[in-house]
C-alpha cells in the first residue's frame, strides 16, 4: 500500500501532464497544487503529447530545459517527464505524489489506454510513487470550465491522500462539464465503454496518393451505470482507481487448465 499523506503541506509534489508545459489545464494544476504544500515542481512535455500513452523516448537523446523555478519542459512524452522528473530533477527529494493534467477533454472509458494523462500518472505509479490523473470534460463546442476543475481537484486529492491505495494503483479522475457548484457529488466508479478512432477518413494527397485522418467520434455507452461515463453524463465527478497491472486472473485460471 502507498501510505496516507496525513500532512500535504509539508509534501514534495510533482505535476506533469500530456497537453505541453503551457497548457491552461498545467497551470491550473500547479496553482491547485501549491495551494496545498509549498513544494512543487513542474516537469511537463514541451508540446502536447495527447495520445501518445505510455510511450517511452528510447531512440534519440531527450533535452530538457528550465522554464522557471522548479518548472522544467522535456522535449518528450509525459512518461519520459516523469521518469526525468522522479530520476533526475527530483533524485535527491523524490517526490511525495504525482499529479498529472488537467486534461483538456475527459479521460473516460477505453481513452485511458491512449492517454497520456494518464500514462503520466502511471509512470509515477511504476516508479513507487502515488499519482491521480485530472481531466476535464468538454461536451460540444461550449466553452471548458476550468473553474470546476480549479474549485473541486484541492478536495479530491486532500480525501483521496488521507488513505492511501494500492501500490499497482493510480487513480483517475475527471470532473463533469458542468459548473462547480451545479456538481452532484464524487463517486467512486468502473472504467466505462468509449472507443476512439471508429472513424477512419481516407483521402488524397496532391500527388494522388491516399493518406488517412483518425476521427474523433467515439463510440460510447453513457447508460452503464456505475461508470465513469455515465456517471460524469450526470454532472458527478468520476474517481476511478486503475491498475497498472494488467493480468486477468480469470483468464489465467482457465488458460491453466489447457496447459496440465
């Protein structure tokens, strides 16, 4: 089990993210995160890194640069600045807890194998470290409340600190697209059912040849109840807890008997 933070003002905090270093939902963030402990650094990609997941920069020398105090860019992805963050900015006062986002548009569903909101989260989780994953939901074009993210993420991380969770755990959080004060309360859910990328678009370039667009629509079902969809579809702030193991128990038990 991570251990309960019992005082966060006196607790060293990371912040990372997949939307770039100066992304509205970073500062946010930060601004939530030093309101709760003096003590927090910024390691964040130089540019957004939506999508990217948990990947790892392996194949070309990362840079990193300083973008004030205690605030860093890495010219990678959000699992390359945490690793950074943890193993290099912060070796010598590793950090108490991770906190990853605000993501611009929810983490729901299936988009957490995508995320790198999340992956940034998880990077903290592998490396022994607490981590919660902030997103906040965008229904349509209509404008993104940042405010319910800014008003409702200081008690999220203060409740979920004073108990601790599983050490193959992070936890992942998202906030409704609706105002602070019209949501309906935090409820603890299941990951839900939303997949990206159902829509292919094919085209042509100038020379003729085809090239294709990944679309946006996503096929989701916000009628499971329990779930992190359905749940922010009411204007509840969903809290998922997600394990970085990924073994099924179930499977593993009747592959066994194959293999006698």
């Amino acid at each position: 089990m991570f251990d309960p933070i019992p005082d966060l003002s006196r607790a060293r905090i990371l912040v990372s993210n997949d939307d770039g270093i100066d992304a509205a939902g970073i500062k946010l963030l930060e601004k939530v995160a030093r309101s709760l402990s003096p003590y927090v650094w910024v390691v964040a990609p130089e540019h957004e890194q939506s999508a990217v997941a948990h990947s790892l920069t392996v194949r070309r020398p990362l840079r990193m640069r300083q973008a004030g105090r205690r605030r860093f860019a890495v010219d990678g992805t959000p699992t390359d600045s945490v690793l950074l963050g943890i193993r290099h900015v912060m070796k010598k006062c590793r950090p108490d807890l991770v906190l990853s986002g605000v993501n611009r548009g929810g983490n729901l569903g299936e988009d957490v194998t995508y995320s790198g909101t999340v992956a940034a989260a998880m990077e903290g989780t592998l490396l022994g470290v607490p981590a919660i994953a902030f997103s906040q939901q965008i229904e349509g074009d209509k404008p993104i409340k940042w405010n319910t993210a800014q008003h409702w993420a200081g008690s999220v991380i203060t409740k979920l600190t004073q108990i601790g969770w599983p050490r193959n755990v992070l936890i992942n959080v998202n906030f409704p697209d609706v105002a602070a004060d019209e949501v309906t309360g935090i409820e603890v859910v299941r990951q839900g059912k939303r997949k990206l990328g159902d829509e292919l678009c094919e085209r042509l370039d100038p020379r003729g040849q085809p090239y294709f667009w990944v679309g946006g629509q996503r096929a989701e079902d916000r009628g499971i109840a329990g779930t992190d969809l359905e749940a922010v579809c009411r204007g509840a702030i969903a809290v998922t807890p997600l394990c970085v193991d990924f073994t099924s128990v179930l499977a593993m038990d009747r592959l066994a008997k194959i293999f006698v």
